[in-house]
C-alpha cells in the first residue's frame, strides 16, 4: 500500500503511535511522550512549531489523551484533530493509537475535525442531549460513545459533549443525521 503524504505536523502521545502511523502516512510525526510530559516547556515548543506550521493532534481516546487535546486546544486554537473511536484503538484491554489498523487511522485523518471560527448558526444545548438521550437513562453513555463515533469526535460525558459539540465545526444537520444512525 502506497503511504499518503501529510503536510501538517502530527502530535501523537507516544513513540508506538509514530510507528503505527508511519505504517500509512508519510508525515513529520513528533511524540509528547504522554499526558506527564506536558510541561510549558512542551507547550511553548508546540505552540512555537504552530506559528508556521498546521498541526494535527493524534491523541488516544482515554482519559490522558483527553486531557492532552483540552490543554493543547487552549494553547493552539486552529489545531485540527483527528479523533479514533475506543473500538478501534483497544487490543487486549490496552488502549492506544498503537493498536488501530491502518483503515481506522487513515479513516481518522480523513475526517479531521477543526474548533469553530464563526457560529454555524446553531448553539447546542442542554435541552439537546436531554431530548434525544445523551443524558440520562440506561442507555445514554452508550448513545454518546455511538455518536462520538458518528460525528468523528470521541467520546465525552454529557458535560463534556456540548462543550465539543459547540467548539467543533459541527453542524445541527450532522448532528440530527448521526442521531438517525444510533441503535
């Protein structure tokens, strides 16, 4: 399989993740060497390396990999992000880019998903998730892990996914479309 070649810098969490995605993309790929390597030091360095260049944040999709994306999107607000459903990432209880096949990393680089310059004219809300039952009920964490996966943004709490919801360039109409694909 011919690698596809990536302009934009990669930020990955660890080395693992550098060797998983070489295996598909030709790409400048740099490791953080995870959530406990995060100092101003390493943010100042990726903040500065943002300055000329476009970025792309490749975290896993775990608790450390969350925390690693809400902190550098502070930092760096046109960071794009590619996000990996849990599904595809986990192997033996162990969860990590690492263990994605090369479909799903590709799939992740092709739908990257940016924060919202402008309005897209709709502000998620509460009433949202309450509605279509993102919230609560026996099923609700379950709805939310399905529509991360749809919209191509991970998983969060109900908390968490209207803030992502409202950051990122998500749409009212892709939002009703994912809910139309839940079980």
């Amino acid at each position: 399989m011919e690698k596809i070649k990536i302009k934009e810098i990669i930020i990955v969490e660890g080395r693992d993740d550098i060797t998983a995605l070489k295996r598909v993309v030709d790409a400048h790929i740099i490791a953080l060497n995870g959530f406990s390597a995060l100092s101003k030091k390493t943010i100042n360095k990726i903040v500065n390396l943002s300055k000329e260049n476009e970025l792309i944040l490749f975290t896993d999709p775990d608790y450390a990999g969350k925390k690693i994306r809400d902190t550098l999107r502070k930092y760096i607000p046109n960071i794009k992000h590619a996000f990996i459903s849990r599904k595809d990432a986990t192997k033996n209880k162990n969860v990590g880019v690492e263990n994605a096949n090369d479909k799903a990393i590709l799939d992740a680089l092709k739908n990257l998903i940016t924060e919202k310059n402008e309005n897209n004219g709709y502000t998620f809300t509460m009433q949202d998730l309450i509605e279509n039952e993102l919230c609560s009920g026996k099923n609700a964490k379950e709805r939310r892990i399905e529509l991360g996966d749809y919209l191509k943004i991970g998983y969060y709490n109900s908390k968490q996914l209207l803030n992502a919801l409202n950051s990122f360039s998500i749409t009212k109409e892709q939002f009703d479309s994912a809910l139309k694909k839940l079980k």
